[in-house]
C-alpha cells in the first residue's frame, strides 16, 4: 500500500478487492467517506489505485488517508470511521518483516495471532479496547493512542513467539496502567 501526496491530492493503493467495500452499496460508503472527510475520492477499480483530492479542512483530508488505508487492510468502513474521531490512530504491522520470502512463517504468526476460533485476536480486542485486522501480510489496529500502545506490543509479543498465556498475563497485569493512561491522556 504505498501512499504518495503533494499540494491537498493525495494517493493511495489498495489490494483490488477491497475496492467494492470502500465504494459499498450505489456508493453510500464512498459519499460517507467523502463527506466525513471533505475529499472527492477518484477510484481506479483496474489498478487499485485511489486519489483523495482535498475540499475542505486538510487535517480531515489526512485523516481520510488512513480511512481508506484502514478499508484496503481489512477493517468495515464503520470501524475504520472511528479515525475521524480525535486520538484515533491506525497501525500497520507488515509481517514480511519477520519471516524470509517463500517461508511459511507468515502463516504461523497469522494463525498466532488470530488463535483458534479467534480468541486471540478478541482477547486482545477486548483487553485493550482497539479493533484488529489480520489481512494479507498484515496486521493491522485502530484504537486509541494508548490502547494502540499496549495492543501492538501483545501483537509484537505472538509475533516474536511468546505464548499467547504470556501475552493474556501482559495485558492483564497492564489493565489498570491502562486505563489509568487513558484517563490522563483524557483529562490530563
């Protein structure tokens, strides 16, 4: 997904057939989007390539940026809206980072990371109050800045082969402090 952008346009690429999900049904999602945003949105449905042209306030431009990132990585666009909301954040972990080309390693981690029937994944949801995708060579989170904080590094934990019980005693152990953290980035 590279992403390049000068002068309020923007562009980014994602996999093709996440193209329908951020359109949606007649192009409801894409106006959502568009409005949200204040963008026009330029889809190339052959190539997967997506233009956000600026129309209004460009932090909100920006922000549809990782909106659109967030659909092309997996998330449904009502989760990925959240990152309109302020201290919302989206983090991408590429997996072919941890394991040599052709490896079946990237397999590994996404089943480590997903667990059987997805515990994993909704413990860490849960624990940390953030939204997981895994997609193609990727994990993904979108929460808070302190949430995200905490679930990257339970993911990264899987990631590098700690059981997923050592990650549950992680997440709990830091319950409090998070909660705690997230109070003061609130208030403080």
């Amino acid at each position: 997904m590279n992403e390049t952008g000068t002068g309020g346009i923007w562009e980014v690429k994602i996999p093709k057939d996440r193209l329908a999900v951020l359109i949606g049904t007649n192009g409801d999602t894409k106006r959502e989007i568009e409005s949200l945003g204040e963008v026009v949105l330029e889809i190339d449905s052959r190539e997967g390539d997506i233009t956000v042209m600026q129309r209004g306030d460009p932090l909100k431009a920006n922000l549809t940026l990782s909106v659109v990132q967030a659909i092309g990585r997996g998330f449904n666009p009502q989760k990925a809206a959240l990152l309109y909301e302020e201290n919302f954040l989206l983090v991408v972990i590429s997996l072919r980072e941890f394991a040599r080309p052709g490896s079946h390693r990237i397999s590994e981690i996404k089943g480590r990371v997903i667990g059987t029937g997805g515990k994993t994944r909704r413990v860490i949801e849960e624990l940390t109050t953030t939204s997981i995708s895994v997609y193609g060579d990727t994990v993904s989170i979108i929460g808070d800045y302190v949430s995200v904080e905490y679930a990257r590094e339970a993911l990264m934990m899987l990631i590098n082969g700690s059981r997923q019980r050592t990650v549950y005693t992680y997440l709990e152990k830091n319950a409090k402090n998070l909660r705690f953290r997230r109070i003061e980035e609130t208030f403080g």
